[in-house]
C-alpha cells in the first residue's frame, strides 16, 4: 500500500532535521525516513563546530600542489586513494579547475553570508528552544609548531580582513594566556572569535525532537530502494518500510545522495570523504575552548563531558575500513601540542563520509528535470555550520517564499 505524503525527506542527519523542523514550523506535513537511526552518519563523529571566520574555500592555489606531496601518503591530512574511478577523476579534475585565486576570492564572501546566517540561526534557535546540547560561543585558536604555518595563517588573516573577518595572530606568550595546556612546542597562533561549538549528535537529536513537536513523522530504519519517476515528477520511492508518494521530496542523504541521484539519473559531483575522531573523557583542567592543531590539521572540541579530536580527509570511496597509520598521527599531535595529551581516557574511535563537492559549495535547489525534487546535500566539512540555513531556505523554496539568500551559487546544475 503507498503511503501518501506532502513532504518526503531523505536523510536524518543534520540537514534532514533541520528542514523537517522549519517545514513543519510552516504548518506543513512533513515525513523524514532515514536509513538507520537519527544522527548515525557524519552528523555524529564531526568536530561540532560552526564555523564562520575562516570561510575559505578548500581548493585554492597550492593546494593540488600539496595534495601531491600528500597522495601517497596514507597518513596525511589529505589522502586521496589512487584509482581508476571515473566519478572521482572528473570530480578531481572539476576541483583542480576551482584551485585558483579568482574562484576563492570570489567563494569568501559567499561562504561568509551562508555560515554567518546559520550561525545566527544557532543563536535563535537556542533562545527560543531547550536545546541541550552544550552550545557555546568561545571562538577557536588555531595552534601553530611552524613558522611556516604561522605564516602561511597569518596570510590567511590579511585576506579575510578586508571581508570583515577580524582574526587576530598570537604570540606564543598570547597563545599561553588564552590557552594554557599548551605545550612549548607551539610557537603562536590565530584566533577567530566567530565560532561556535557543541555536541553535534545532541543536537541534531534535538532537534528531531522538536521537528516531532511539531508535527513531523520521523521514520528510521526506513531505506529507499529505488524511486519511479514520469513527466518530470518523482511518483513514489520505494523503501524497505513500504512505498511513499509524496508532492515534494528532499534528498538530504548526505555522501549516499550520489548514488541516490543516480537512480534518478543525476550526476551529482559529491565524493565521499573519510574522516575520523577520537572521543575521550574530558580533563577537568581543559577549558571550553576549541583549538585546531593547525600543522597536523586534527581539530580539538570540548563537548560537555568529553573532548573530540576530529582529523584528516580520506578520498577512498565508501570503504568504511580503520587506517591505523591516520589514527596515530592524531594520537601524535594530541601528544605534541597538549599537555595531558598522551593520558587521555579514550571513549571512542569513530569515522563516517563528509559528502565533498568540488567547489566546497553546498547543492541546495531544484535540479533540472524534476519539478518536485529539492536536493539539499554536498555540505563538504562544513554540513553542521550550514544545517540550520540550509534547511530554512529548503523551506523557502518549497513553500515558495523569497529565500535569504541567493540560490545561484548552491544550484544543483552548476556543474
């Protein structure tokens, strides 16, 4: 028996609850399935971060450069697993075409209005709603042991200025005021004051919480199986829990809407990117305070009782297999930028897929051929910074409103 439905989501992660949330505070009939359970992807193991200040786009100049250096080694930052994959070298060689000056300095500002506006949602959303999941305002310290890297920083504060992004260099001295558990290895920093950090998991649970409230049916353990389409139109998707007709759909499957489009026909340029991290039990003495350990690229988060240590990027497609070699070098930096660092108490070893678009931009529209589809996926590293946005202008575009923001740059068919 079909199930009929106004609005059908795909996805219960961050992007998925926070549409199902600013739907269903429109007044309208929402359905979310999501193929396991709510925040079991990417929206759990992140380093719980909203970003605003450093809004610069990841391909940029030198960075295919480094990225060479890096390819065969497994234990980098960024490793991406040599293959002969046709989807990944078109989506390398679309990334190569965005790694230039003009494209980033044409990216920042964007960038800056779509985290700025979700970070204000954030605000909003924790005045007028008991959300607990250990929200805090305390910007974020980048942690320097190189002179290059803190010079190549305080570049990176030079271009952001004149956007008004107001990053301040530190001095090792500095860097100790704000931030005493550093070691002596670390010779200064940059902090940004426009960020933010919580538990991603609590949040994204939260708020299915109150997309349920308000009259949102959340389905888990549901998987789409394959969709019919005709004239345009998506008719139904079939999942393991019955088939839905609906008169809009949004896919917000994070790194699986690849594979999903293609059902439909659609070629969309997300690769699935691995990333891991380390919970462990938080030391009475660490402040809230996030820090990136900036020359090894391993991101630390307090989160209430805990502390996350998110790190690298691993292009391998969807083998969810543990590098051992990755795990260790961020075992290494915690050792050499923090005091307390080789004594931890780890909870968990985690790892999950950022769904990577090319540009770093995210995918928010309708696609060509579809009147009743709206993606709303390819967020890269930033999804929890843009969940909140994101799912407000899905909203927007579904009940026809004028949307805050311009959809050019997000458009399903830019590529």
């Amino acid at each position: 028996m079909t199930q009929k439905n106004d609005i059908l989501i795909i996805g219960g992660g961050v992007i998925g609850v926070c549409a199902a949330y600013f739907l269903a505070q429109e007044g309208r009939e929402v359905t979310l399935i999501e193929k396991n359970d709510i925040a079991t992807g990417s929206s759990y193991g992140n380093a719980g971060l909203i970003a605003v200040d450093h809004s610069v786009p990841m391909p940029a100049p030198g960075v295919i450069t480094q990225g060479l250096r890096w390819l065969l080694d497994d234990s980098s930052p960024f490793y991406v697993k040599p293959r002969l994959n046709p989807d990944l070298i078109r989506w390398l060689w679309k990334f190569r075409g965005a790694s230039n000056a003009k494209q980033v300095r044409w990216a920042i500002p964007v960038l800056l209005e779509l985290n700025s506006a979700s970070l204000a949602l954030y605000d909003d959303l924790h005045a007028r709603l008991d959300l607990d999941d250990a929200y805090h305002r305390q910007g974020r310290i980048f942690l320097y042991r190189t002179q290059a890297g803190l010079e190549h920083a305080a570049r990176d504060v030079e271009m952001l200025a004149p956007f008004g992004v107001h990053g301040q260099v530190l001095d090792a001295n500095q860097v100790r005021e704000r931030f005493p558990l550093v070691k002596d290895a670390v010779i200064g920093g940059v902090y940004y004051p426009n960020y933010a950090h919580f538990d991603p998991a609590r949040f994204v649970r939260e708020m299915a919480r109150v997309a349920r409230e308000k009259g949102a049916d959340i389905r888990t353990r549901t998987e789409v199986l394959k969709f019919g389409a005709s004239n345009g139109r998506i008719d139904e998707v079939v999942t393991t829990r019955g088939t839905f007709a609906a008169e809009e759909i949004v896919l917000a499957a994070g790194a699986w809407s690849a594979p999903l489009g293609k059902m439909l026909g659609l070629k969309l340029p997300i690769q699935p990117a691995k990333g891991y991290s380390i919970t462990a039990k938080r030391p009475d003495d660490f402040p809230e305070q996030p820090v990136q350990l900036a020359d090894d690229m391993v991101a630390v988060t307090p989160m209430g009782p805990h502390l996350r240590f998110s790190s690298t990027l691993e292009m391998a497609g969807f083998d969810m297999g543990i590098n051992a070699k990755r795990v260790a070098a961020s075992r290494r930096a915690m050792r050499e930028y923090l005091r307390g660092g080789d004594s931890l108490e780890e909870l968990e070893l985690w790892r999950g897929f950022r769904p990577m678009t090319p540009d770093d931009f995210p995918i928010i529209g309708r696609p060509r051929g579809y009147g009743n589809l709206v993606l709303a996926t390819g967020h890269s590293m930033a999804g929890m910074t843009q969940g909140p946005v994101t799912g407000k202008l899905v909203a927007q575009i579904i009940t026809g409103q004028e949307p805050d923001l311009a959809l050019a740059p997000f458009s399903p068919d830019r590529f």
